[in-house]
C-alpha cells in the first residue's frame, strides 16, 4: 500500500495538502460564534483528516474513479459535521439568524 502511496501524481498531494483550508473555512464562515469551542475544532480536525485518507486511498486504489469518489463524499461530509455539531447543541451561525418573512 505504501508503493502505492509513494507513486501518486504530484497534484494528489498538493490537493492533500490543501484539503484542511476547506474545513477551516466552513468553520470560520458559518460557526463563528464558536471558534473558540474545541469541540468545534475537533470535529473539524477529524473532518480534514477523513477527507486526506479518502482521497489518498481513493487515487492509490480506484484513480479512474477518485475523483468523482471525492466530489461526491465532500457534501457528505460537511452534512455529518453540521449533524455531529448539532448533537453537541452547538448551532450555526445561518440557524440562530433570524430570517424575515416575506
């Protein structure tokens, strides 16, 4: 497995690189109010690292189809972080707003 890891394509590895700055931005963007919780960051964290495995196992297994593997995981993923977030009754910011009605 690890020759198989060691012969990724050098944008595989960039994109594992870059793939916590998502998580980081999700959270900044839509939990503000509770950047400062851990739980926050843990479940972010454990996110990011989820998204790094999928995406290495997915290329080093399956390339022909990893990339559509990894676009359909990610909306996923953010859904079980608003739902794992959610039973440790910690809202987003877009669910505390109060919306108008028209």
């Amino acid at each position: 497995m690890l020759l198989r890891l060691s012969n990724l394509p050098w944008f595989t590895w960039t994109v594992a690189a870059l793939l916590p700055l998502g998580p980081i931005a999700y959270v900044l963007k839509f939990y503000r109010k509770h950047c400062r919780s851990l739980a926050v960051w843990r479940m972010a964290s454990f996110l990011a690292f989820i998204q790094i495995a999928l995406l290495l196992l997915s290329f080093a297994f399956i390339p022909t189809f990893a990339f559509l593997a990894n676009v359909v995981a990610l909306p996923f993923g953010y859904y079980l972080l608003d739902s794992s977030l959610k039973r440790l009754q910690i809202t987003s910011n877009i669910d505390s707003a109060v919306l108008p009605r028209t």
